[in-house]
C-alpha cells in the first residue's frame, strides 16, 4: 500500500526555489521508459544525500531511498530509527514497509549464511510474523501477496509517463522507486510466500477444508472450517454462505472471522466447491443455511451460537436462514442483500437484461464461473442484439446462443408469486424473526431498496457482532411513512 506524505515533509526536503527537490535525470536515461528503470538505482543514491531525517516521515523516506539503492544494512538501520520514532495511526493493523523489509533481511541472511534466499525468507517470515497477532499476520500476509505483475504493471506505467524527463520532482521519484521496490520485492518472495503462510497458519489455527455437509433433502455441500487455536473450549461460529466459491477466498474468508476470535466458516451453495448436486441459485438457500447451521451447532467446537454476515448474495442467504430460523442463530449482519423477484433479476415485474449473465457465469463450474463468461462486452452487445431483433426477453438466450435455464425459469413466475416468496421472509414471518439483525443498505442500493417497496418491515437495529449482542427492534413501515421518516 502506498503511502502519501504530507506535504510540509516534502517541502523540508526542498532546495528549489519551487519548493520541491528535483533530482536530476542523465541524459542517457531520457531516451525510453528501459533506460529511466535502468538508472533509478543511481538516483536513489544520489537522493539520499538530499532526504531529510528530521522527521519520522522523513526516516520513512530515507528508508525506501536506502532500499532502492541497494544498501540493505544502511535501509534496515534508517527503518529502526523511524519505528521508534513512529506513531502508528489507529487502527493499523500492517507495517507498510514489511515486504522491503523482509526481502532486505533475507537477501542479507542468504548473503551472511551462504544459504538459498527461500531459505532465508522463510527463516525471516516466520520470526516476524511470530511478533504478529493472528489479525495483523492474517492482512499482513493479504498485503503480501500483491502479484508481482500488478506491481510491475503500475511500475511500467510510470516509467511511461517519466520517460524524458530532463528531472524529477521527489514525489515523482518516490513514485517510481515505491512500484519498483514493491515489484523486486515481490518476485523474489513469491515464490517461498505461500508456503511460508501455511506454517505460519498451522501454528495460529486448526484448519479442516472441505467438510461434507448433508441436508435433510439429501443434498451434499461443503464448508471450510478455521478454529483458533488460541482460545480454549467451545466458541461462537461466524459463517458466510455463498454462491461464488473460490479456494483462496474460502479459506481467507473463514481465517479472517479465526483471526477475531471466532470459529470461522465458510460454506457453498448447493453445486458448488465440493458439491456435486445441481446449482439452484436463490431456491435452496432456506434448506441448506438450515443445515449448515444445524451441523456447526452439533459440533463440540461450537457454543451453540452461529452468527451469519456478508454482502449481496451472501447477505440474501442470512434472510433466507432467517426465514425459518434454526435456533441456534443468533444474529445476522447483512450488507447490500439481494432480493430475488423484486429487485433481482426483475424490478416491478420487469426483467433487467443487466442480470442476464449471471446465472451462466455461476452455474458454469463448481468455484467462480467459466472465465469466458466474464466478459461484459458480450452482454452489452447481446442486449443491442435482442433491442434490434424485436423478438421478446424471453428468446434472448436464443439470440446468445446459450441456453440459459435459470432465466428460463425465472420468467415463468413474472409476479412475485409462491416461488420467490419461497426463498425469503414474506410477510408475516418477518414477526418472526426474534434475533438481532443489522442490515447494511443505502438509499440507492439497487438490490436492496426493493425489499422496503415489496415487503412491510423494516430491521432497524443498533449494538455489534462480537459475541452476538445487539439490541434490534422490528418496525411496521409503509412506503410513505418510511419517506417521511428519511428511513434510509
């Protein structure tokens, strides 16, 4: 992550009448974007001499200067000085140096050992991240893992926009040496990270992956579970259940509800991960958070309390679990819920062509969909295509030339008849749901908002996830009354 400095730093670094450092660039480095890279080492050097080090930010400075110029030790004794000088804002939870620093460490092990630069990566990681808490080694290792050609990608487009200059202001400069150092970083790391988190994640938590899950309807699904290893006895479960499932975010997603001091799990919908049943997006839901649950509380890790949290369909299926709720949930945390009929995929009984793509994209394959069934490009074109054609919505996959069974489907119940209504709470069960919920939405959330048009309650709640305490209260609202309220 980039860090900006303010801007009082970068004038103290001033000897221009302009009020900015400009450092020189040779001649011989103006010519194209290959010689600039060539020759930012040199200038690093040469801009040391004019850094600043009155400061803590100007210590930070100092230290990617150092960095780039190849003086390892000089960088590693600058960073010192400016950590203890450093006041951390709130919150932080990742040294932003981290990935020069443990590059610099570790080429400087490899250097002093004679040993391989994976083996001193490894020997360097697992010390420094045994200083971490579980949250802060779980973002720091997110942050880690920037690939190496996103980095050289923003490095190649400022060497673009530099390239003949005759001089560079020290921002400029940093600019470049940031994306540079970050990318020389993470090409050597890269290779050794993922194996360096792993042993680091056996010492914090006790992962099972993909945990087969029967539903009383005898379908099969899957779940990654996380536990803590810190924390003793049974624990609260935080779960997100969803349709889109890729390996990396799975694990990801149940490490980070570990790192916060609950059992962390992360189950997929029906077809999905590990699951070799039929993929029914939105029909299902009901039934299966049900069982998901069902199983977490008969686990002799669980407390007996689930919490549920997520955003879009993941936040659809915490209303679908609430529908007819398991006793053993205790909240949930939806944000940007869908709501299937009223406002996905139609809106007031009209059908959004926007949506078409996404039941193909998800029933495609077990984990994120078909890559070719990302390219928006071709849903924008079809839509032109079906305007022009004059033939109705419902021949539209005919004109992809892909069947689309989902849509199909869905358009033989154009009102928000007994089969959606069947995926959520409807009416009167939402006096049903007794347990604590905040919903995050906004005014204009497309998704969202419809549920207040076609539904008669509104959850307005106040209080937190942590250990399942909220204070939550369910008020009647008719259209006009919540307008009035500026209920939003």
């Amino acid at each position: 992550m980039r860090i900006d400095f303010p801007l009082a730093v970068l004038l103290g670094l001033a000897v221009a009448p302009t009020g900015w450092t400009q450092t020189p660039v040779p001649p011989s480095a103006r010519s194209e974007p290959a010689a600039l890279e060539a020759a930012l080492p040199g200038l690093a050097c040469q801009a040391v001499s004019s850094s600043s080090t009155e400061s803590a930010e100007g210590q930070e400075l100092r230290f990617r200067l150092l960095f780039t110029c190849g003086q390892f030790e000089q960088a590693l004794a600058s960073l010192d000085d400016w950590t203890r000088r450093r006041a951390p804002p709130p919150g932080e939870t990742v040294e932003p140096w981290m990935r020069l620093e443990l590059h610099a460490r570790a080429s400087q092990l490899a250097a002093r050992e004679s040993i391989s630069y994976g083996a001193a990566f490894r020997s360097v990681f697992a010390k420094k991240f045994a200083t971490l808490n579980d949250r802060s080694a779980l973002d720091s290792a997110w942050m880690l893992g920037l690939p190496p050609a996103v980095a050289r990608a923003n490095f190649d487009r400022l060497l673009l926009q530099y390239a003949g200059r005759d001089s560079l202001t020290q921002a400029e400069l940093l600019d470049l040496l940031y994306w540079h150092s970050a990318w020389q970083a993470e090409t050597a790391l890269a290779p050794e990270l993922d194996a360096a988190i792993a042993q680091d994640d056996s010492q914090r938590f006790i992962i099972d992956r993909g945990v087969l899950i029967r539903t009383r309807q005898g379908a099969t699904l899957s779940a990654d579970v996380v536990r803590p290893r810190r924390l003793t006895g049974p624990q609260p479960t935080a779960l997100r259940f969803t349709i889109y499932s890729d390996p990396v975010f799975n694990l990801l997603s149940a490490k980070d509800s570990a790192a916060h001091g609950y059992v962390g799990v992360l189950a997929t919908a029906r077809g999905k991960y590990l699951s070799t049943d039929k993929i029914l997006p939105w029909e299902t839901e009901s039934q299966d958070t049900w069982a998901v649950i069902d199983w977490i509380s008969r686990q002799p890790w669980s407390d007996g309390q689930v919490g549920m949290y997520g955003n879009s369909y993941d936040a659809f299926a915490q209303w679908a679990a609430a529908k007819h709720a398991h006793p053993a949930l205790k909240t949930i945390v939806p944000s940007g819920a869908s709501y299937p009929g009223n406002g996905l995929p139609m809106q007031h009984n009209v059908f959004q062509t926007g949506n078409y793509g996404w039941p193909l994209q998800v029933t495609s394959d077990r984990n994120m969909g078909a890559r070719a069934l990302q390219d928006r490009n071709r849903w924008s074109s079809l839509v032109d295509k079906w305007f022009d054609s004059g033939r109705p919505l419902r021949e539209i996959d005919a004109i992809d030339g892909t069947p689309n069974e989902v849509l199909q489907r869905q358009m033989r119940h154009p009102s928000f008849d007994s089969y959606w209504q069947a995926m959520q709470p409807y009416g009167k069960e939402f006096e049903n749901i007794r347990i604590p919920v905040l919903s995050l939405t906004g005014y204009f959330d497309p998704a969202g908002a419809p549920a207040v048009n076609g539904g008669t309650s509104w959850t307005v709640c106040s209080g937190s996830m942590m250990r399942m305490t909220a204070v939550c209260r369910i008020v009647r609202f008719t259209i006009e009354d919540a307008e009035a309220n500026q209920v939003s």
